[in-house]
C-alpha cells in the first residue's frame, strides 16, 4: 500500500548527492559571507543565529566529510544542530587550526551546507573585500569566547562564568567587553534569550 510521503521522506528524497562537492558550500565560507552581509563583520552571533533556524527548520541541509577520510561522507539530520553552540563547534572543526585529527561526534569533520539551498533561502552573497570603517577592531572577541568555551566543554570543564571569560579576554585577547556585553553573549551560547 502506498501511502502518502512524510516531511521527512520527502527532505530526503531532495538532498543533493554528496558526491557532487559543486553542490555544496563549506560552512565557514556561508557563515563568513553571510556575517560580512548581515553585520559587516567576520563570524557575526546573528549569521549564526538565522543559519541555526534555517537548520533546525528543515530549510538548509549540512553534510560533513572526514577529516581523515575523504571518502566518508554524511548527510546530517536537523537534529544534529542542538543549539548554537553545536554550530559554532562545527565551524570549528571545519577550520584549518583544528586540533582533533580522528572523526569524532563534531570534531574531525569538514562541514557543508547545500548551495542551492542556501542560495535560494538566503540568496546569492558574494564575499565582501575587508571592510574598513573607523578603528580596526583586534579581532571577534565573541568569537575567540565562543571557541575557547567549545575547547572547555570538550575537555569536560563546566560553562565558564562571565567573569571567567572576562579575564580570559584581557588576558589572551587583550580586550575588555563590557560586562553586560559578555552576561548576553554567555547567555546567547547557552541558548537562552536575553
């Protein structure tokens, strides 16, 4: 008996092949082009943001390849992107510096999302050249924060205070954000709403 196809059977059924890599586009490179055109910044929370519910809504399909493997392949399921911070590990582990080399549940992958898809729901970007406006600022601070918390998580340490990771940017980074501004963003990672 033939029965009517689920939403799922059906998201399925239009994944683009792995095998094609014109078909898909690296994470890093959608999340950076995306935050160039949305904040005129590299690796912005709100790129991050709207790439997470365009995940979770079924509207974006990621794929990932082994870092060690190229020929393991996988598409993954909206499930895969349980907050953010699942998002920014990914990217991540997609970059050059990443430290894991054997395929682990996020590290040791290169991560996808399907071209066609993000070009259709979030349209064709071209990547900015260096935007320059006022004084150049000494990096993403909520980036550096975001990935040093993803490196403690993962060693098994708990969520770190805000103090904590005020510290850890006049130490490391040498900037202070203010501490409102760090008590937001901790809580963005978390998942929780302002």
């Amino acid at each position: 008996m033939a029965g009517r196809e689920t939403k799922q059977q059906s998201r399925r059924r239009r994944r683009p092949s792995l095998d094609d890599d014109s078909l898909w586009l690296t994470l890093i490179w959608a999340h950076r082009t995306y935050s160039q055109h949305l904040d005129g910044m590299d690796f912005s929370p709100t790129a991050n943001r709207k790439l997470f519910d365009q995940i979770k809504a079924e509207e974006l399909s990621l794929m990932r390849i082994s870092i060690t493997d190229s020929n393991k392949r996988e598409h993954l399921e909206p499930s895969f992107c349980q907050s953010p911070a699942t998002l920014i590990a990914a990217l991540s582990s997609s970059s050059a510096v990443s430290r894991t080399k054997a395929p682990g549940p996020i590290h040791g992958w290169t991560y996808y999302v399907s071209r066609r898809e993000f070009e259709k729901y979030l349209g064709r970007l071209e990547p900015l050249e260096e935007i320059s406006t006022g004084r150049k600022a000494k990096g993403n601070w909520k980036w550096r924060v975001a990935c040093e918390i993803i490196q403690r998580l993962l060693a098994g340490k708990k969520f770190p205070t805000a103090k904590e990771m005020l510290d850890f940017c006049s130490d490391k980074i040498r900037h202070a954000p203010d501490p409102s501004d760090m008590r937001k963003h901790l809580n963005y990672l978390r998942g929780k709403k302002n």
